[in-house]
C-alpha cells in the first residue's frame, strides 16, 4: 500500500450475462446499524445565502462531463451550456471534483473544485470568470464529496510519510479548511473517505465517512470499502452506523437509505435506517467473481441502480463485461441491462464498460459507457419504466448541475 496507483491502474470492472432473479431479505449485520441524521435542508437553487429551501433534494438541472482538457456542461437533453478548459494538471473524476454553485442562465458557468497533481497535489477553483487559483494542498488525497448546488467541500489525505495516518477535512469557498475535524490511525492503511455532508442554514454539520486502502492498484472494479459512520461536528463524535464487515456503496439523497454489500464479493442489499426494511438481489450467475456495487439511489429514493460485473479488464486478452441493474426501493428487480445493450446508442462501436453515474429524476438514469479505450466515453439515459436507451453527452460524467 506504499506506491499511490495511477489512474489506469483503478478502474476496472465486472461484468455479466443476465437472467431475471428474485430478491430475498438479507440477514441483518451483526450489530444493528442506528439510525442516522437525516440531511436537512438542502437548498432547490441558491448561490450564497439564499433563505433554505423547504425541499431536502436538489433537482438537477444537467450534468458535467469531462473530455480531454475540457470540461463541458450541458442541459438535460444533452444541449451544451457552455464549456470550460482545464489546466493539464487538472485530474477529474466524480470523487476529485465539486460543482460548488448553482447555474444561472446567461451565465458562463459555475465554480469548480478540482484536484490537481501539480505542485505536490492541492485542490484548485475554477472561477466563472478570471483565473483558476489554488485553495489548498493536499498531499495524499483520498477523495472529496460536495453538498449539491453549494460551495461546501469534504476530502480526505493520507500522511505522505505514513500511510496509517489519515485525516479528514470539511470547509467552504468562504472559510477554507485549516484543520482536520477527524484522524486516524489504522495500522492496516485504512483511510479516511468522506461520502456526505449533512448541512444546516448553508454550513456543515456533520459527515457520513467510510473508510478504504489508500493507494492500491490492478485488476479492481469495485473501489474497497469498510465501515459505515456519521461524525457530528460540534461535538466531535463519531457514530457507527454500518461495521467494518459491510462496504458502503451509496447512501440516498435523504440519507436514510444505504446500499452497502459484505466486504467480498457479494449482492448488493440495500438497507431503510427509519423501517429497517432490507433487501438483498441476488447476483447473476456471471458475477459471483466480482460481485456488485457502485449504486445509485434516485432523487426520491424510489429506484437503485447498480452494476454487477465479471472478467478481468487488465490481461492479455480482456474479458471483462458488465450488466446495469435496476429495482424499485420494495426490493423489484426492474432491469438487467448487458453492456452489449449500450452499443448501438453509443456510437463507441463495443461497449466495454457500463455503470449508473446517477438519475436526474426519478425516472431518468444516467449510464456512463465506455468503448475499446477508456478514454472513449458517452453518456446515455435510461427512461423508466420502458427502459429505452438514447445518447446523452460525450465524455466522463463528472456531476450534476443545479
């Protein structure tokens, strides 16, 4: 765990044929999650300080995507809205960037925060207008998550100089973070990882954090995950709400759904904090090799989507394939949709890859497919219930606009 992977080196996937497969209640884990704090009051639009917003979920307006130097924004249709180019440095994935402001029309964009490899690694802003600047370093970067539409930030580092140590930190494009609200000392180099912010009157309050290995590589669909926990962060408390045996892999918009799976590979369950309900899909046959994961939850928490996955993308002759997955919140399996579904709505020629980037609605799923190179990315729309495909954008999906 002492050599950071490149970036080639950390995707790849799973895949499967599949077959319809009924779903059955999954055992409980051994020591009951509790029940977290739900998220409140995230703002429908706002830019600053705006009053807060009687709707807890944000509807996206569009979406983000990444290709090459620039960074392209379009509507919901898939009409572009303006475009922005990036430094070299610039290395953008859904975990290493912010939309942190909300979409005005007319205009020339919103401000970014990105992470950056120049200068020993810090995270940058990308102004609307005038210069990108540097906001902080941060050597050892471990991820970082954003509240929707706001200029409110979470990210992870790592010690450079020992990988067992991690830290946590949270701020604002106004109070920009000095020091960390969390640590860790894991002797395994299990680090720190945020997943959500919980706001309050447009100011962190508190963190859902999970844990991974920092700086593994190789043949890896699923990005490892342990443990399930909400820090409060005016009192400094941390509280479990799933145990090390269980890998988040997305919570609900309202926090009060999970999707996690055991820590092998495993089905995906997804779990109620408020009920308790709990459903576990079982995995196609294809896929008890690399399991499942990178869940998606709809706006309204009414549908999941996920990935199942079988093969090995990194050998000498590629095997790897994937199925997307869809079902409804009572534990109905909708969809079991084969990457070779995705290939003529493309226009990538063969699908190699294919995963839920997430919805902008409760009825319209944004897949992220890639062709022969990874580079070679689009992104498609699901439409529910029918399930029929159309092209969205080109490039990697990298967030939703508000």
């Amino acid at each position: 765990m002492k050599s950071k992977a490149l970036p080639e080196t950390i995707a790849v996937l799973l895949a499967l044929s599949l077959s319809c497969s009924l779903f059955i209640p999954a055992a409980r884990p051994t020591t009951p999650p509790q029940a977290p704090p739900s998220d409140a009051d995230v703002p429908q639009a706002a830019t600053q300080a705006l009053p807060v917003s009687s709707a807890p979920v944000p509807q996206p307006i569009g979406l983000a995507a990444h290709s090459r130097d620039k960074l392209n924004f379009y509507d919901q249709q898939g009409t572009q809205l303006f475009q922005k180019n990036l430094p070299a440095s610039a290395f953008l994935q859904p975990d290493n960037a912010h939309l942190a402001g909300n979409y005005l029309e007319g205009l020339p964009g919103v401000p970014v925060i990105f992470y950056s490899i120049a200068d020993e690694e810090s995270l940058m802003l990308l102004n609307v207008n005038g210069p990108t600047q540097m906001l902080v370093k941060v050597q050892a970067f471990a991820g970082m998550i954003g509240v929707p539409g706001l200029p409110i930030f979470a990210y992870g580092t790592v010690d450079p100089q020992e990988y067992t140590h991690s830290s946590l930190f949270v701020g604002t494009l106004a109070v920009l973070p000095t020091k960390p609200v969390l640590t860790l000392d894991d002797p395994g180099g299990w680090a720190i990882k945020p997943l959500a912010i919980k706001v309050e009157n447009y100011q962190p309050v508190g963190i859902w954090y999970t844990t991974i290995p920092f700086g593994i590589g190789g043949d890896i669909v699923f990005e490892p995950r342990r443990g399930l926990y909400f820090l409060d962060l005016a009192s400094s408390q941390s509280t479990e709400l799933l145990s090390q045996d269980y890998a988040p892999s997305t919570l609900a918009a309202d926090r009060i759904w999970v999707a996690y799976t055991d820590t092998s590979a495993a089905p995906l369950t997804i779990y109620n904090f408020q009920t308790g309900d709990r459903f576990s899909f079982p995995l196609l046959s294809s896929s008890e090799a690399r399991g499942a994961g990178n869940a998606r939850f709809s706006p309204a928490s009414q549908h999941v989507a996920w990935m199942e996955g079988n093969g090995w993308m990194m050998a000498e002759v590629p095997s790897f394939i994937a199925t997307l997955r869809i079902a409804n919140t009572d534990g109905t399996l909708l969809k079991d949709l084969p990457m070779d579904n995705f290939s003529d709505a493309s226009g990538l020629g063969a699908v190699t890859w294919v995963s839920p980037a997430g919805w902008l609605d409760d009825s319209s799923l944004v897949v992220q497919v890639r062709g022969a190179q990874w580079d070679q990315a689009a992104l498609l729309l699901v439409s529910l219930p029918d399930g029929n495909l159309s092209y969205l954008a080109p490039g990697e999906f990298i967030g939703f606009l508000y």
